[in-house]
C-alpha cells in the first residue's frame, strides 16, 4: 500500500489579514512552486502555536524570525529592519528569501538573467511600500493611509462584520485566497512590465553602441528610451523609430527627465509644417510633419527621418 502523501504545511495567523501576509504567500507559492491549498500543500490560517510550532514554513506569526528554521515574523522585540532602519514587514522578510526565485518563476524562458535585477526594483518601489504601511513607518516617520493602493484593496478583500464568512474556525479563509489571487495578478503584471524595461534597455544600449552618431539613437522599434537615455548618461539629442503606421519618428530628448524642454528643439522654421510645404522648406522628400512645439517630428522612411535629424543639427551651427 502507498503512504499517504504528506503535504508541506505554510502558516500565518487567522482572523482578519493584511497585505503583508498575502503577498508573502504569494511569493512563496510562486518561490516553491506551489499551486493551490491541498493540491500540493496546506495552508493553516490559525494562532495555536501548536500548530504554529509543527508547520514547515511560517510567517507574520510566532514570534521567531528564523531563516533557516523557516519563521518569518517581525512581531518580536529585536526583528530585522533595512539597512535605512525602516521595519520589515512578513512580506518584506519572505522577500528577501524568496522573492529571486518568485520572480524567475514568473518569467519566460531565456530571460531569467533579468530575475536579480527586477526582484531588486520590486523591493524597492512595492515590497518597501508593504513594509511601511504594515507598520506604520517609515525612516523618515510616519506613513500616511493609502486608500488606494495595494494594501487597501487587500483589506478590502476581508468580510465585513456582518457578513457570515467572518465567523468561524475558517473565518476569512475564502476570502485570503481572492486576495492572493488579486496580488498575484498584480506582481505577475508588475515583473513583466520590468522584464520589458530591462529588455528595452538591452536594445537601446545595443542599437546606441551600433550607431553612426552618439547624438542619434536609432531603435528597430517602438520602446520605452527616455530612462536608459538619462541612467546611461548617453549624449543622445534625436531618437528615430518606427511608428504603427509606418511613418518613422524624430523624437527630441529633454534635458532632464519630466522636463517639456528640449536638448535641441527642431528649427522653428519648421515648426507646423506638413508634408509638401516641409519637403519644400528641408529638402527631405518623405518629410511628413514637425510639431508646431519642435518636439517631435516624422517621415515616410528612416533615411527621411536620419536626414531631418541631421539637418536639425546642422541648423545650429549655421
């Protein structure tokens, strides 16, 4: 006869939940790759520390911050804080175990070398947030309600006071699987929008070690530039690519970011000029259109949008 399978027991505290314990088991699902309570493990919502005590991996409850031994709380006198002296919260102590691997979890294959740097930028900008908001502060001070972030939508997930499902022994525990499933959704959203940026990166700083002239970027196609651009310190004035309906653009860049100023505006000459009139005033016959702010402009070929670009920069000279 085959022994019963034994499955893995996750526990957090029972009762009424927060982001923090949520998205902590999130990532440890997507860490361990796990599916769905007893599918291929259990997950114990409850506050006897017997049975605290007999689980595999516990968090937000306890009392013990144990890496080795599995525990995550930060409940206790003398648990771990950032390196600023912000407070750790469970999400933000599963994190720093597990969030790697939860991000490598969720990305396609052949783009795994992404996984350190994304999961750095989701601790950073989300996994942070958690933290403080859990414990109400932050290095430097007190952290305002956020009625419409992560965290209040996760406590929106909770069964009101008259609801039935907030008594029992499983009490909320329906409700904490919607909202697993909501953060999952949103983390899942979150590492692909950073798989693309750092994708973006790759390619720009190819296409930018590939080109003619260090003041003109050229991309194959459309993709976010603007924050390579100014974390490379690149000396990019124009930046040219493909639009959806096949024209090529000339996209000035600002001096800074946020900025609507340009480094080089296009001449203002040409400023509000279509098709004939601006073929007639540059001499680029696929010339389509400058702005009337000589921000951006665009022609029917790349070679039309490399020679505007490049009579741009001559203009100053003159």
């Amino acid at each position: 006869m085959t022994a019963p399978t034994i499955l893995p027991v996750l526990a957090t505290h029972g009762g009424k939940f927060h982001c923090d314990e949520v998205f902590a088991y999130v990532v440890l699902q997507l860490a361990l790759g796990l599916r769905a309570p007893d599918v291929d493990h259990t997950l114990l919502r409850t506050r006897k520390a017997e049975l605290i005590d007999a689980a595999d991996i516990v968090w937000d409850v306890g009392g013990v911050f144990d890496v080795a031994g599995r525990r995550f709380d930060h409940h206790q006198r003398g648990a771990p804080v950032r390196e600023d002296g912000t407070p750790f919260s469970s999400a933000g102590l599963i994190w720093q175990v597990f969030g790697e691997a939860a991000v490598a979890a969720l990305l396609p294959a052949r783009t795994e070398g992404f996984a350190a740097k994304i999961a750095a930028d989701i601790d950073g900008s989300v996994v942070r947030r958690i933290d403080e908001i859990d414990n109400g502060v932050a290095a430097d001070g007190p952290v305002k309600r956020d009625t419409l972030g992560l965290a209040r939508l996760v406590e929106d997930c909770n069964p009101t006071w008259d609801d039935p499902a907030a008594e029992g022994p499983t009490a909320g525990d329906a409700a904490f699987a919607e909202a697993a499933a909501m953060v999952e959704g949103v983390l899942r959203r979150r590492v692909e929008s950073l798989r693309a940026r750092h994708a973006a990166e790759s390619e720009i700083l190819a296409a930018y070690a590939q080109g003619a002239d260090q003041r003109v970027l050229v991309l194959a196609r459309g993709m976010p530039w603007k924050n390579v651009v100014f974390s490379h310190d690149l000396p990019v004035l124009f930046t040219i690519s493909p639009a959806s309906n096949g024209n090529w653009m000339v996209d000035t860049v600002p001096p800074e970011p946020g900025s609507f100023e340009q480094r080089l505006p296009l001449p203002e000459r040409w400023a509000g000029l279509q098709n004939e009139a601006l073929a007639a005033e540059t001499g680029v016959a696929d010339a389509v259109f400058v702005h009337l702010r000589r921000f951006v402009a665009a022609a029917k070929s790349l070679d039309g949008a490399l020679a505007l670009a490049r009579l741009a920069m001559e203009d100053v000279m003159k």
